[in-house]
C-alpha cells in the first residue's frame, strides 16, 4: 500500500514538473530571443511628453516582444551620431531615433550597419525618412492630431462668441509646423472667420517662455490657447490658468487633474501603438521598409476631452461627432487640409 502511494505521489510530481515546464516555456509567435532595441531621444524620458512617449514605446517594445532593450536621454546634437554609432558596434538590431532631427546622424551610421533596422519617429505625416533597405519612418499623422484640437477649439470659441484663438509651438520644426497648421484647419473647418494667432517659443523646455507667449496671444484677444511644446506644454495651462482662458493641449491627458478648470482637451499621438505595431511586423517577418503613416483609423491619433471643464462639456458631443465622422470616412482630414 506504501509502495503505491509513493508511486502515485512521483505521478502527481512528475505531472507538476510537466505542467511548470510548460508554463515557463514561450510560445507565443510575437516573441524573438535575438531583438535587441535601442531608443535616442534628445530630452528626458520623463518630461510628460514627446520623449516619455517614446520611452513608453519603448517598454511596450520589451513586454510585447521580449526584446532587450536600451535607451539615451538628453542626447546633445554633438553626441547624436557617436550613441547611435556605439548601439550599432553593440549588436543591437533595431535601432530607433526619437524625431526628425537625428536623421542626418541616423543616415550616416545606416549606411555602415546595412544588417540593422533604423527607424526615425515623427508626427510629421509628410515626413520622408525610408531610404535604402535599412531605413523607415514610424509617423503619427500630426495633422489629424491638429485637426482634432482645431475643431475643439472652434466649437468653444464658437459658443463664448469669440473670434480669436492662439496656437503655441516649441522649436519650429515640421512635426510642430504640421500640427499648428491641422490646428488652423480643424478652427477653419468650424468658423472660417475666427482668427488664429500662432507662434513658437524656440524651446521644447521653457515653459516660462510659452506661458509669455500665451500671454501675449490672450492679452491680443484670443480666448483660447493651443500648446505643443513637449515638457514646455503646460506653459500654456499656466497662462490660461492666471490670466483667464481655456487650454488645449498635446499628449496632455496626465495634467487634466492639475488643471482641471481650464484644460479642456487632448489630441493625443500614441507613438507607443505606432512603434509597437511596426516593430511587430519586422518581428512577423512582414516587414519591408517604408514610411509607415498611422493616425486616427489605425489607433495612434486620440483624444480625451475633460470632465470638468465647463466649456467643454457644452460642446463635447459636436467633437465627438467629428471624430466619428473621420473614422467612418464621412470627413477627410487629409481633403480639408489640402484646400
């Protein structure tokens, strides 16, 4: 009888160990033993914006994929082609330049790496990155994301009976420029007469320096501010805050407790979905090198509109219906941006 239990306990053991070997063994197909991803971007992975996004995908990148990952904040023009260089020696695969502006260092390390995937990240749809076979472009389309902000703002400024709007940019590169401008847009497409006042501060870090700027732009009659700035964007929720106004922001969904009474609306880009599903394809052997386009209909261009803020509870349900339409088809973003 001794002998049959014992038996029948190295049975239940033997099963156990089948069982915990299975579960510790990785079948998922999305999963690569060899991806190694390395993120540049130029800022802190932690300034509530552009290059948090980014660091986001990144990680997204790692559970998704089981890639080993690595990445460089605050990188100085001067060090951009000697870290991407150095990921290169080190034997990551995928290398991944968070913005436009590293693409000059980006081509010159390509061209010496033709095994490794360098990617370029923009909100700049009209951006053109692919070249050669070791080269793409991962863009949210920044128009959409404007567009999207624009209506909101024309709807509000539409019920104060307001004729005047602000939109603030950090440093002028096409990525802000593109967003600004699907922003006019977006106002136009509401109430061509109202009249849009734009500017840049020169700055993705001064938040001072917007806040000035939004400032400027309310004492000369505009009663709502746009600001896309990375970390510098909250300036704008500072100067509506002290000096009466709403805010509209980017990628600004975090803050909306803080500045719960004047920031109305976020046009979000989720660069995190952006890289993810590129990254997916080249693991999926799907992969050829191209300038990969995505914004609202693939899920990478959002929105969240506030709660509490009372102008844009009154017009919360006219903005929806616009993102319905544009996700039906019914409205062409790209149609009333090229008019």
């Amino acid at each position: 009888m001794k002998k049959m239990k014992k038996l029948g306990l190295v049975l239940v053991l033997l099963l156990l160990s089948l069982v915990v070997v299975a579960c510790d063994s990785d079948t998922s197909d999305n999963k690569s033993d060899d991806l190694k991803v390395a993120l540049v971007v130029t800022g802190s992975v932690a300034d509530n914006g552009w290059c948090q996004i980014g660091y986001e995908g990144l990680k997204e990148i790692e559970k998704t994929y089981g890639a080993q990952v690595a990445y460089n904040e605050n990188t100085p023009v001067s060090q951009y082609n000697q870290v991407i260089k150095t990921y290169a020696k080190d034997g990551y695969n995928v290398i991944i330049a968070h913005g436009t502006e590293f693409k000059d260092a980006i081509l010159e390390v390509a061209k010496d790496y033709p095994d490794t995937q360098f990617f370029i990240t923009s909100s700049d749809r009209t951006a053109k990155i692919a070249e050669g076979d070791n080269l793409s472009g991962i863009l949210a389309d920044g128009v959409e994301q404007g567009f999207l902000q624009g209506v909101t703002a024309g709807y509000i400024a539409q019920n104060q009976g307001s004729k005047t709007v602000g939109a603030v940019g950090g440093i002028e590169i096409a990525a802000i420029k593109t967003t600004i401008e699907g922003f006019e847009t977006g106002v136009h497409y509401v109430d061509p007469s109202i009249k849009v006042l734009s500017g840049y501060t020169g700055s993705f870090d001064d938040v001072n320096k917007l806040k000035e700027q939004s400032i400027t732009f309310i004492q000369q009659g505009a009663t709502i501010i746009m600001s896309t700035a990375n970390a510098a964007t909250k300036g704008g929720f500072e100067a509506t805050l002290d000096k009466g106004g709403v805010s509209i922001g980017a990628n600004a969904t975090s803050l909306m407790d803080t500045y719960k009474n004047n920031l109305a609306f976020s046009a979000n880009v989720s660069m995190v979905k952006a890289m993810s599903t590129v990254i997916g394809k080249l693991v999926d052997g799907d992969f050829k090198n191209a300038d990969f386009v995505m914004g609202i209909n693939e899920g990478v261009v959002t929105m969240d509109m506030s709660t509490t803020q009372p102008d844009m509870l009154k017009v919360a349900d006219k903005v929806q219906a616009i993102y319905d339409d544009i996700m039906s088809g019914k409205i062409n973003v790209t149609d009333e941006y090229n008019k």
